[in-house]
C-alpha cells in the first residue's frame, strides 16, 4: 500500500472518530449513543488495519479482531443495560438516566 | 560456690524467677476466666499463687544464707538490643531484695488470705484477686530486677494495680476521682524517674544496676553535676511513690481502696517502693551528697507534717494513710543520713505493723457496717476482742512502745543514726524525736476512741479462720521481728545489718555505747509520754476542753485538710490549667488543621458538582480529556 493510500485511510478514520465522538456528545437517545460509540471503536479498528498494511505486520489485525470481540462485549452489556433502563422508566433518554444519581 | 553442685545453682534459678512468675500466672487464670470461675476457685488462684511465691521465696532464702555472700542472678531472654543499649530481662537476688522479696511474699500471702473472707460479699471477688495477684507480681518485678528498666517496670505496674485497685469500687465516681488523683500525682515523679533513666542511660551505656553503679563510681567524681542531676530525678520518682513532700497528696484520697488494698500497697509495700529504690541505687546517691541531704530533710518534714496532720484526721483508714506517710519519711531519714540498713529494718518491721493496723482496722469497720469515722464507733474492746488486741498491738509497734515491739528497735535504729549524722544530725534528731513524740498520740487517740469509753454501734457476726490467721500471725511478727537488730544496751543483735552488709555500706556511727542508751533512753521516755498525753486527751475526756479553744479548732481544720496542700495545689496547678483550657477553648493550634479541613471540604464540593448524572457531560469530559492528554503527547 503506498503511504498517501494509508494517509486517506488515516483521515477516514479521524473523520469517523469525529462523527462518533459528535454523535455520542449531541444525541440523548442511548441507542444512538451506543451506535456512536460502536462507530468510534470502527475508527480505530480502520487505523490499525491501514498501518498493518502498510508495513505488512500482522499485529494490525489481530488489534482489529481484539476491538471487534471488545465491541461485542460492550454492545451486549450495553443494550442489556437500556433494556432494564426501558423497563424502568419507559425512555431510552440518557438525560432521564440521571434519575440513577440522585 | 565451688563446693556445690552446679546443678542446685540451676533450681534456685528457676526457683528465682518462678517468684514473680507465679503470681503473674495467677493473674492471667483470674483475668481470663472473666469473672466466671466460682469464688472458691478465684480465692484458691489467688491465695495459692501468692502462697507458693512465699514458699519458694522462704527456699531461696535458706539457699542464700547457706551460700553466705553470694548473689544468684538469672537472665531470662534479651528485652530490648541497640547499638547504644542492651536491656535484658533478668532477676538478682542478693541479701536486700531477698529481704524485700520475703516481706512481700509473706505479707502478701496473709493479706490475700484475709481478703478471701473480707471481699466475700463483694461482686468483683474474682477481678480483685486478678488485681492484687499482678501487683505481686508487679511488686517482686521490682524488687529482683537487676535492670533498672525492668525495675521501672515493675515501678509502673505496682503504679497500675494501685490505680485500678483505689477505683475498685468504680461506680462511686469519688473513687475513680480518687484513683486518678493517685495515678496522675505519682506520674509525676515517674517522669521525673524516666528522665533519670534516660540520663543515666546516654552517660553509661547500660542500666544493668551492678555495672552502671560501678560505671558511675569510676566515671563520676563525687558532687559533680551528673551523678547529682541523676540521683536528683531518681529522689523525684521515690518522692511520688512513697508520699513524702511534696508529692504526698495522692496517698490519703487512694483509702478509698479496700481495706486489704491499703493494708497491701499503700502501706506495706508498694509506697515503700521509693525506699527500695534509693537503697538499691545507694552509690549513685552516694556521688551526691546533697541530694542525700535532701533525702534526710524531705523525710524529716515529711514525718513531722504527716504526724500533725494524722492528729486531727477522723476517719479511722485516714489516720494509718497519715501515719504511713509519716513512717515513710523516717526510713527517708535513715537514707539521708547514710543508714541503708536501718532504713530497709523499718521498712520491715513498718510493713508488718502497718498491715495489721489496716487489717485490724477493716475487720472493726466490717463489723459495724463500714463506718469510718472513729467518733461515732467506741467502746468496741469488749465485743471485739480479736480486733482490739490485733491493733493494739500494731499501735504499740508503731508507737515504739520500749523492749517488747518491733517499732521501736527499727526507730530507735533510725533515730540513733540520725543523731551520729554530720552536719546537721542533731536537728534531724530532733525532728524524729518529735515524731516519736506525736505518732505514740495520734494512735492512741484512735485506740481510746475507738475501743474505750461509750459503746455506739452493736457488731454483727464473727470472723472466720482466715481473717484471724493473718492478724495472729502478723501481730506476733509486729512484736518480735525487732529482735533481729538490738542496740548496745539490749544485746547489740546486728543479724540484720551483718545479712544487708554484703549489698548496703555500713557506717561505723560514732557515738559511744552510753550515748547511745541516754538516746534511747529519752526516746522510750517520749513514746511513753505520748501514750499519757492520748490517754489524759482522750481516755480521760479531756478532748472536750481542747476542743472549745478557738486556736486548736482553726489549727485541727488546718491539719484535717493536710495542711492544705491540697488547696495550695488547686490554686497554683489546676486553675491556671483550667483558667488556660478556658480561654483557649478554640485551640489556636487547631485553626492550622482546620484551615486544612475546609480546604478539602471546599475541593469536594467543586470536584462532586461536576458529578451530576448526565452522561454525556462526562463523554464530553473524557473527550476533552483525552483531547489534552494527545496534546500533551504531541507537543510536550
């Protein structure tokens, strides 16, 4: 892969990252937020695979299998947790979560 | 000891340190059973430790004087081990702790015993003898240590039992105000006692009484500076633990302990802990000639004023406490004036008159439901007759009634010892002829009051085996235990001073033989005088009279309160120390640690509002966050 190739992967990446971080920071419903979050964790998944084929390493990939079982995890933690929260409170807001800190 | 076996040697070892072993073992028993063992059981430990310790310190005793002079020491295991000083925990047995050590053990045993019947209503039965049991242990701690650190502990722990045994009672609140008073009076000597230590401690290296002694004699020329600044700090200690002036408050308010208590440790042995001390540390005073001399005039004002002020005092338990207080100050006096051994003769032949004073005195009291004040008792000689004749006897001993008690050869002893004392041997003479004077009055008074003339209350029950087995025994010992130590004109016995004359200097007193019989001539005359002059006061009724002179009221007012020394310390120590506490009610130190407080406080309350639930402001957080910490990468 020559390097302006891993360059544009590299600014696709920090552009996903941002719309992630834009996304999770502006929306209220959890969902959104957790897909915004799965987008983020992409990102990076993204940068590692373009540097890994870029200097022919296999450790990208493996970074990028790593982050793909994290995000699994995280997922189904994560949509467990909204579904207790929905049973609770009827809402999928972040901001109605707060109620849990008072 | 060449001609015996090394093996004997090795028993008398174990034997030396089972002594305060065994005691300490009856203790742990008592104090772990919690209360739950049955009465006869808590007496039987308790008795029984104490008797054995007896029994085996009467064994070591044979061993000793089979060996003549020798000195048996035993070092269990090593205390304390720095570069600077090495501390083991060992015992010494030579003829003065011997002698002190049998006096303990005896005494203690028979008090024991006789508390195991007078305690026996009471609720903490098996708690006292778990107390009494660690002041024995305490006790012969401090008496067979060849270290001065673990003297000193020992010197704490008989500090301790005095405390929690004066607060035995510890609902009535004036007890435990008692027993705080006695505690915080006598630490103060004690630490006037550990700064002697550490002293002693950084000059010579070591506390291991033989060679620090023999250090200090070679290091330290005699007057100088050190040896005085150390024997100065040591009097200190002695001063607190034996009541002498001025530290001697603490000792009538600790009669709130039990009967056996004051019998025990408040008079018999551990208030004469500071005579032992000074005895044992004779050569380091000896570098200190005017620390001695302190010594003597401390013991003679201290047995002036104590004797005046038992004069006026009307409870039966304070009288002895004065008159302890008083005896005290004249084996202080023999010490001053160089008579080690006649001070150690008084301090035994005073233990077994004092103890049967307050054990004929608890088994009065216990009879006539406690009461204390000896004008509302009277005429009890009658339906009290064991009582009578056991205090009678220990009033005789203690007035040095002529030839037939004890009292007076350990007196007459002192006082002729007093006299030979250069410069000022006549004055100190003086002094404890006085003494002699009022102590015969004071005692008697309470003889004439409380067992002569109207009968006021009516006795109940009868004593037991074991309350007339102590005051038999000691009775006989407060007569006959003088005949170990005649003077000239009665045989001149000296098997006292010849047994101490290995561990305690003689000195060869002056005086010739005839001196010496016109002294104790006059001396007999005053003791026999003083018992008239109690008998015409009060035997005749002549207090009456006395008693409606304006003068003698103010000046009995005076002496009950003894002489005010408690007032005089209120008004100079305890109120500017409250006066101060009031007005640094907030703690100027304090406002640093508060500014410190509030800090925190303001940091918590700025740090917990960013913690407010909403999940996205901590998204943004870690973002921004995260944002720095890649800068920070980046360009730093």
């Amino acid at each position: 892969m020559p390097a302006n190739t891993l360059m544009h992967a590299w600014i696709l990446a920090v552009v996903l990252f941002g719309l992630g971080v834009a996304g999770l920071l502006a929306r209220r419903n959890l969902v959104f937020m957790l897909m915004s979050i799965e987008i983020m964790l992409n990102a990076a998944g993204l940068a590692f695979i373009a540097a890994g084929a870029r200097w022919g390493q296999a450790d990208g990939q493996i970074m990028f299998i790593l982050i793909l079982t994290l995000a699994a995890a995280e997922v189904s933690v994560g949509l467990a947790l909204i579904l207790r929260l929905f049973s609770g409170t009827e809402s999928v807001d972040a901001d109605a979560a707060r109620a849990l800190h008072d | 000891m060449p001609t015996r076996p090394g093996r004997c040697t090795t028993d008398m070892a174990t034997l030396l340190w089972l002594v305060p072993a065994l005691p300490l073992l009856g203790f742990l028993l008592l104090f772990l059973s919690a209360g739950r063992a049955p009465r006869p059981v808590s007496a039987l430990i308790g008795v029984g430790s104490t008797a054995l310790a007896a029994v085996f310190a009467l064994v070591l005793a044979g061993w000793l004087l089979s060996q003549g002079s020798g000195v048996l020491r035993v070092t269990l295991w090593r205390w304390i081990a720095t570069a600077g000083l090495q501390v083991a925990i060992g015992f010494q047995l030579d003829t003065l702790s011997l002698v002190m050590m049998l006096v303990v053990t005896f005494v203690s045993f028979l008090i024991h015993l006789y508390s195991s019947e007078f305690m026996q209503q009471d609720e903490g039965y098996s708690r006292f003898f778990a107390y009494m049991n660690l002041f024995v242990a305490s006790m012969l701690i401090l008496v067979l240590a060849d270290d001065l650190l673990l003297l000193f502990l020992g010197w704490e722990g008989v500090g301790l039992c005095s405390y929690l045994l004066i607060g035995f009672w510890y609902r009535n609140p004036s007890n435990g105000y008692a027993a705080r008073k006695a505690f915080i009076v006598t630490r103060v000597g004690d630490t006037a006692f550990m700064i002697g230590l550490l002293l002693l401690a950084t000059h010579l290296g070591t506390l291991a009484i033989g060679p620090m002694l023999a250090g200090a004699q070679v290091q330290w020329p005699t007057g100088s500076v050190l040896p005085t600044a150390a024997a100065a700090l040591l009097l200190g200690g002695a001063v607190g633990k034996s009541a002498q002036l001025p530290l001697q408050t603490w000792l009538p308010d600790a009669m709130a302990g039990p009967t056996p208590v004051s019998a025990l440790i408040h008079a018999a042995t551990m208030v004469t802990a500071g005579v032992y001390l000074i005895a044992r540390m004779h050569a380091l005073f000896e570098l200190a000639p005017s620390v001695l001399l302190a010594v003597a005039a401390i013991g003679a004002a201290t047995l002036l004023l104590a004797a005046f002020a038992a004069l006026a005092q009307h409870d039966l338990k304070r009288i002895l406490a004065y008159s302890t207080m008083s005896q005290i100050g004249y084996m202080f006096l023999a010490l001053g004036v160089g008579a080690w051994s006649a001070a150690i003769f008084h301090f035994m032949t005073h233990a077994f008159f004092k103890a049967l004073l307050f054990l004929a005195a608890g088994a009065v009291m216990m009879r006539i439901n406690d009461e204390h004040n000896i004008f509302r008792m009277g005429g009890l000689r009658r339906e009290l007759p064991m009582a009578f004749w056991s205090f009678l006897i220990g009033s005789a001993s203690l007035a040095a009634l002529p030839l037939i008690t004890a009292g007076f050869y350990s007196k007459d002893l002192i006082l002729w010892s007093a006299w030979n004392f250069r410069p000022g041997g006549a004055v100190l003479w003086l002094a404890g002829l006085l003494g002699a004077l009022i102590t015969p009055i004071y005692i008697f008074r309470a003889v004439f009051v409380v067992f002569f003339g109207a009968q006021h209350t009516r006795p109940s029950s009868r004593y037991g085996v074991r309350i007339v087995l102590p005051l038999t025994v000691l009775s006989v010992l407060a007569l006959t235990a003088g005949f170990v130590e005649t003077p000239h004109a009665l045989g001149s016995i000296s098997a006292l001073s010849r047994l101490l004359a290995s561990t305690l200097p003689t000195r060869e007193l002056a005086g010739s033989a005839a001196l010496q019989t016109v002294a104790m001539v006059i001396a007999m005359v005053l003791a026999l005088l003083g018992i008239a002059i109690a008998w015409w006061i009060y035997g005749r009724g002549a207090a009456g009279a006395l008693r409606a002179s304006a003068p003698v009221r103010a000046l009995a007012r005076w002496w009950l309160g003894g002489w005010g020394f408690d007032w005089l310390y209120d008004q100079t120590l305890v109120q500017p120390f409250l006066w101060i506490t009031r007005i640094n009610r907030a703690d100027v130190i304090d406002t640093g640690y508060g500014a410190l407080a509030a800090l925190g406080r303001l940091a918590n309350g700025l740090l917990s509002q960013t913690e407010d639930g909403r999940l996205r402001r901590y998204a943004g957080w870690i973002a921004a966050g995260s944002l720095v910490a890649v800068a920070v990468a980046m360009f730093a």
